[in-house]
C-alpha cells in the first residue's frame, strides 16, 4: 500500500498497512511527524519542506524496524542527531543533507549493518573526526569487516577533522567517497589501494588539510580524483598508469613536486588533468598525443622547462590550454595552429617566438600562388590606370591650347574690324548662348561702339557632313548684320 499526500494527517498514525510514504517538496512545518504506528513502513521521503526542532530520541520505533529508506534533507532539524538511529537496523538509505544539525552524528551509526548510501553533508556539526565504526558496518568486530555494504559515503562540508580511518579501504562495496571540505588532517590510508576498493570510482576530497605523499596503488576504477587544496608532497605515483578508466584529476594547489611521469600519457579517457599550482619540474611528456580525450590542461604556476611539446598540437579535442608562470622555453609550435583553442595562456615563461614554416604542403602553398597573383593584377591594372590618365591629361591641354590659340573667322558680310579685334574679347564672361557645336560671344566693336554675335565653332570637334551642311546653311541665312 502507497500513499503520496501534499499534507500531514492524522490518521497516519492507524495506517498500519502503509510501507511507502513520500512527502518531498511540499510546505509541511512543525516536528518531526509521531508516525510510530505505522509499524510496516518501509520508505519514508519528508525531503524538502519546513520541519523544525529536533529528531525524537525514540526515533528507532519508527516502522517496527522495517524501515529501510530515510530521507529528512534539506530541512530545518537542529540539534544532535539521536543516537537512537543506529536502531534501525534494516535502514539501507539514510540522507539528512541541508539541515541545521549544529551538535555531533553519533557513533552509533556504524550500527546500521545494512546501509549503503549515507549523506549528511552540508550542515554545521561541531568539529569531529569521522567515527571508526563507520568502518564496522558489517557488524563483524573491527579486524574483520570483509562483507560491508556501504556503497556511498557523503560527509562533505560538516567540519570534520582528524585522518581518514584506515578500515575505509575495506569497504567492498564503496564507489563514491566524498569528504571535501572539511578539516581532516593526516595522509590517506593505504588501504585504499587494496583490492577490495576495485569499485571505487570517485574520489573528493579537495579543500581539506591532508599531507604525505599519494599512494601508488589506489583502485584502478577511478573515474573521478579531486584532491585540489591540500598538502600533498612528493611526486605523482606512477601507478596512476593503471587508472584506465579516469577523466577527471585535479591536485591544483598542493606542493607536488618532480616530473609528470611519463606513465600518465596511458591514459585515454583522460578529459581534465589540472596539476597546476605545485612544484611540478623539468619537461613535459613529449608523446602526450595519446591523451586523445582530452579538453582541459592546465599545468600552470609551478616549475616546468624546456620546449612545449609539439604534440599537444595533435590533440583532436583540446580547447583550453593553460601554462602559465613556468619555466617553458623554445619556440610556440606550429602545430597549434591545428587546435581548437579558446583559452590559451602561455605567459610568464622564457619562450622565443613562433616557429618558422618548413615543409609546407601543396594546399599551404596554394594561398601563397593567390596572393602573387593577384598583386601582379593590380599592379597592371595601377599602370593601365596612369597612362590613361596622362593620356587623357594631355588631350586635354591640346585641346584647351586648340580651342583658344588656333581658330578661324568666317565672315558672311563685308566686315569693317579684323580678326584682332575681336579675339581678345572670346571669354566666359560675354557667353550668350551655347550649343552643341559651339559657343556665342557678344563683342563690343571699339571702332563703332556696336556689338557683334560671334560664333566660336569647336575645332577638334567630329562633325558629320549632315551637320556641316546644317550649321553652314544657318550661317548662310542669317540677316542679322552683327552676326560672324
């Protein structure tokens, strides 16, 4: 029998046939609900909504110990966590993220034999190491924890502090591990790399205080490796080579030192390797180009020198590149100039320049043949464009010199002034008429003092014979005594 409701009720508490009960993302207040009857339950979600106060201390009656999900997150409980949950025996699911719990998580849940996936991440417990019952959740005594059940193990964010218990590494069925954010302290237990841990494939615990060196040998099904913001010393392990399954590692800011082994460039499905912020020295791997999945490197801040490996110019799907404040010297390599780069950062190191093209191949080429080609046509078409002009600049002045100094008076009457007369008075500013074969002056006559019409007739002018005749039979009529 199931039951989804948007409100609490009463009569709960005589539904003893009810095993599901989901309450999440509703409005309800007030405490933690008396439910205690319903003696069959089996899953329990009050997730998302307004409870307050403190978990009952008799909260192991809930569901006559049948109950085997719990899920009270992101509300507003406060206080310690009772310790009377590690009665829940048969509780596989226990999550209480985002609440006000302000006080300690009991020991007693390394009671929960059957659990698998514990959450209680983002609240504000007193500072704490991590219980070592955790480890016990077999319910065998602490040296012999080979059947555990745990699966996932969420504590970030809930000031914890102290060393990662030793036993973690026996946890057979653990395949996330997250503590980040925290104060926890120490190296990491070599019993990680046992293996028992073979499905373990995350592993959080950056902005934590952990020093020593990482261990050689850690589960070969990491996927997942974040340890940024510690105190990691020493080199990277090269058993990291046998990590075939991971695509995320991020150790940025810790004090790292040595080479990036040579052993790393065996790992294909790497698609983010953040190792910047170390002490990391000497060369980059230079047949990086197996790394064929990778997108983001970052190696920046710390010690690295000689050449930038031409072979990162071979990485199909690498877009951000950063190495920045390091000792790299030598020239940029060409073959960037293959990648899909949209962050590139290669400033504060020693490097010289781009390197020179060699070995261009016929489509390089081609753009080159182009570019010749088309500058020797401009460069014609330049010339062809100044003969014109000085062509036509030239024609120009011969006519204009045509047009003032050689011309030839064409009297139609008897005439009492000569061509000398008239001559110096063919200017712009006595034009009273023009058409398309000449222009008319009005000269004044200082022997007389009349005026004579002139007709000034282009002389480099093409003119059919049609319009000769034309212009030559007007003249002829013309009875206007002052008209030449």
């Amino acid at each position: 029998m199931g039951i989804f409701l948007n409100q609490s009720h009463n009569s709960f508490c005589d539904l003893k046939n009810l095993t599901f009960l989901d309450l999440n993302h509703n409005f309800l207040p007030g405490p933690f609900p008396a439910i205690y009857n319903c003696s069959n339950l089996e899953y329990l979600d009050l997730s998302y909504n307004f409870m307050n106060g403190n978990l009952p201390d008799d909260i192991n009656r809930l569901s006559g110990n049948n109950l085997q999900y719990l899920n009270l997150t992101a509300n507003n409980f406060n206080g310690n966590i009772p310790s009377a949950i590690g009665g829940l025996s048969q509780l596989k699911v226990l999550e209480l993220a985002a609440n006000l719990f302000d006080g300690s998580f009991p020991a007693e849940t390394g009671n929960l034999l059957n659990l698998e996936f514990l959450v209680l991440s983002q609240n504000g417990f007193a500072p704490q190491t991590i219980p070592s019952r955790f480890t016990q959740l077999s319910g065998n005594i602490p040296q012999s924890v080979m059947s555990l059940n745990l699966d996932e193990v969420d504590l970030c964010k809930i000031s914890l502090t102290g060393k990662i218990p030793e036993d973690f590494g026996k946890l057979k069925r653990l395949s996330k591990m997250i503590v980040f954010d925290n104060n926890l302290t120490g190296e990491l237990p070599d019993s990680l790399g046992n293996c028992d841990t073979e499905k373990l494939s995350t592993f959080i615990i950056h902005d934590n205080l952990f020093t020593g060196q990482l261990p050689d040998r850690v589960a070969s099904n990491l996927s997942v490796v974040d340890i940024r913001n510690n105190k990691f010393t020493g080199e990277l392990p090269t058993g990291m080579s046998t990590w075939h399954s991971l695509s995320v590692f991020r150790a940025s800011n810790n004090l790292l030192s040595g080479q990036i082994p040579q052993e790393l460039i065996a790992l294909p499905e790497l698609i983010v390797h953040l190792p910047d912020g170390n002490l990391l020295s000497r060369n980059l791997p230079s047949n990086i180009s197996s790394w064929k999945s990778l997108a983001t490197l970052s190696s920046s801040r710390n010690q690295l020198s000689g050449p930038i490996p031409a072979a990162l110019g071979l990485l199909p799907n690498l877009i951000d590149l950063d190495l920045f404040s390091n000792q790299l010297s030598g020239d940029i390599p060409t073959e960037f100039g293959n990648l899909r780069l949209t962050s590139l950062n290669l400033s504060s190191n020693h490097l010289s320049g781009l390197s020179s093209c060699k070995g261009k191949t016929r489509s390089d080429k081609f753009p080159v043949k182009l570019v010749t080609f088309l500058a020797s046509v401009a460069a014609v078409t330049f010339l062809v464009a100044v003969l014109y002009s000085l062509f036509m600049l030239r024609s120009h002045r011969k006519r204009k010199q045509g047009l003032v100094s050689t011309w030839k008076l064409t009297p139609f009457h008897k005439l009492d002034f000569t061509e000398s007369d008239i001559v110096s008075y063919l200017t712009e500013n006595n034009i009273i008429g023009s058409g398309g074969s000449g222009q008319v002056h009005l000269v004044p006559l200082s022997r007389s003092g009349n005026y004579v019409a002139v007709k000034r007739i282009w002389s480099n002018q093409r003119m059919d014979h049609k319009h000769e005749k034309r212009v030559s039979c007007r003249s002829s009529d013309t009875r206007h005594n002052s008209t030449l």
